[in-house]
C-alpha cells in the first residue's frame, strides 16, 4: 500500500470520529449578509502550481478554477433568524453579526485559509489558477464543491456532499454522510481513493481509464460502464502474531473485490458502507 493511499485509511478513521460532534441547531430560515469578506493573494511564483488548504468547523467551501494568476478567497457569514417568542414580543430589532473572522496565509506558492467562527455557518469561495492542488475539509452544514481544478485534490466532508465537477489530475475524497459525485476530464498515473459511510460514490472517468481497483461496499451495490476483470484469486489474508510477546494471534480476510480496467494501471479504492458505487465511462448515456 502506498503512502497516499495510507494515509486516505487514516483520514477515514478521523472523520468517523468526527461525525460525533453535533451539527448546530437551525432555528429559522438562514440569511445571508450584505457582502463577502474578500482577500486577493499574489503567488509567489505564478508559474508554478498553487497548494490551498481550506478547513471549516461549519459551513461549505466553493473552489473554482479561471485563468487569473490570483487566489480570491470570499467568505460569507450565514445568519439565522431566530423564532423566539422573547424578541417577538419586545421592541428590540436583532443586529445581524456578519463578520467571518477570515485568515489567509501565503507563503512559496501555498495559501492556507481558515475562519476563526466555529459555530456560526461560514461560507468560502476561492477562485485558483487552474492548475492547483487542493486540500478541503468541512464538518457540518455545508458541502464541497470543486469546478475545473487540474492538480491533486484531497478531499473530506463529514456531514455534507463533496461534487467534483471536470477536474482533472488524481483524487482521495470522502463524503461520511454525503454522496460523493465525481467528473474527471483526464487522470494522471498517481492512486486514488473514494469512499462514504451513509451515502452514494458516482464517478466518471475518460473512457481510455487504465486501473488497478479495490472495491468493497457492504449495504450497497457496485456497478461500472467499464469493462473490469475481476480477479479470481483466493482472499488475501493477513497474519498479525503476537504470541511470542503475550499478544494475540489474529487473521483478517479481505473482504474486497480486486480487478482492473484496460489490463491495469495506478490503484483505486472505492469503499462504502451504506450505499452504492458507481464508474462511470465518459460518454455513455445514463
């Protein structure tokens, strides 16, 4: 197993633990405010490819890919109108607090962004370069969305949907209460990883895909456009023996499926537990 593909595993252990944290109460109809909190960043070398890393408690974050050298980061506070019976029977009017508390860093071509609000709903917008790496993660009350991006994207939403629309390059997303709907224009020769725990995998790739495959679903279906060859090997097991220091001696069997498409290439893992997974080749009707 590769590096990358280790650690998508352990990022999937974190977001499980993740999901225990409470999504915040919704008291009314969410208002947004007058205007975006808005940051321009230079690159440092605009002709090299970007890294920018969005992390949010709550909300949802927006990435779109334009031929500027510039990355804008817009932030918007969401406010909820509160229905208590207090302020409906009093004079006072509510003063709407709009403020988003952005923070963004640059430094050699890499742009870190994060808001200091963490239980008011934020929600970012970023323009990059097309070619940009992207590291996003958000735990409640909002999606994922990225449109057009070409470079390694890394991906997680806990309890939202993650949408990757025509990007191009690899991919580790995961979506633990979401569907997780993918678009690739083309891939390069690294690994990727999808999975969700409660929700749909559905991804598109070109039709001259070349791929080693790992897929398991437990509650869910697999279906695929593409033509893969299943593997007819025995079920790799795994041996960890502890007894020659008071341990245990435990063996696992993979539950997974292993094939490949267009006779092999780069590893991809597609794991769910509650939903289903479908690969989709470009071109084909629905």
């Amino acid at each position: 197993m590769n590096n990358q593909t280790k650690r998508f595993s352990s990022l999937a252990v974190v977001l499980v633990s993740c999901a225990a944290l409470a999504a915040p109460p919704v008291y009314g109809q969410a208002l947004e405010s007058s205007g975006p909190d808005r940051v321009a960043v230079t690159l440092t070398d605009p002709s090299r490819p970007a890294l920018v890393k969005a992390s949010l408690v709550n909300g949802g974050i927006t990435v779109k890919a334009y031929e500027g050298k510039e990355v804008v980061v817009e932030a918007r506070a969401r406010t909820r109108e509160r229905e208590s019976s207090r302020s409906e029977s009093s004079n006072m009017k509510r003063i709407v607090v709009s403020s988003t508390g952005l923070s963004v860093e640059a430094e050699n071509n890499e742009v870190h962004v994060s808001t200091d609000s963490y239980m008011r709903p934020i929600d970012l917008t970023i323009s990059v370069p097309v070619h940009t790496s992207l590291k996003l993660s958000a735990v409640n009350d909002g999606n994922i969305v990225v449109t057009g991006v070409d470079g390694e994207l890394d991906v997680n939403d806990v309890n939202g949907s993650v949408t990757l629309n025509n990007v191009s390059g690899s991919a580790v997303a995961h979506a633990l209460n979401g569907r997780l709907l993918a678009t690739f224009s083309r891939v390069n020769q690294k690994p990727m990883a999808f999975s969700s725990l409660n929700g749909e995998i559905d991804v598109t790739f070109p039709a001259d895909l070349r791929a080693n495959l790992t897929l398991k679903s437990d509650r869910g279906e697999i279906f695929s456009d593409f033509d893969v060859q299943v593997q007819a090997s025995a079920p790799k097991q795994t041996v960890e023996d502890g007894r020659n220091h008071g341990g245990k001696y435990v063996v696992k069997i993979d539950r997974a499926v292993h094939g490949t498409i267009g006779g092999g290439g780069p590893e991809m893992q597609f794991t769910n537990f509650n939903g289903s997974i479908y690969i989709r080749k470009a071109g084909v009707p629905r």
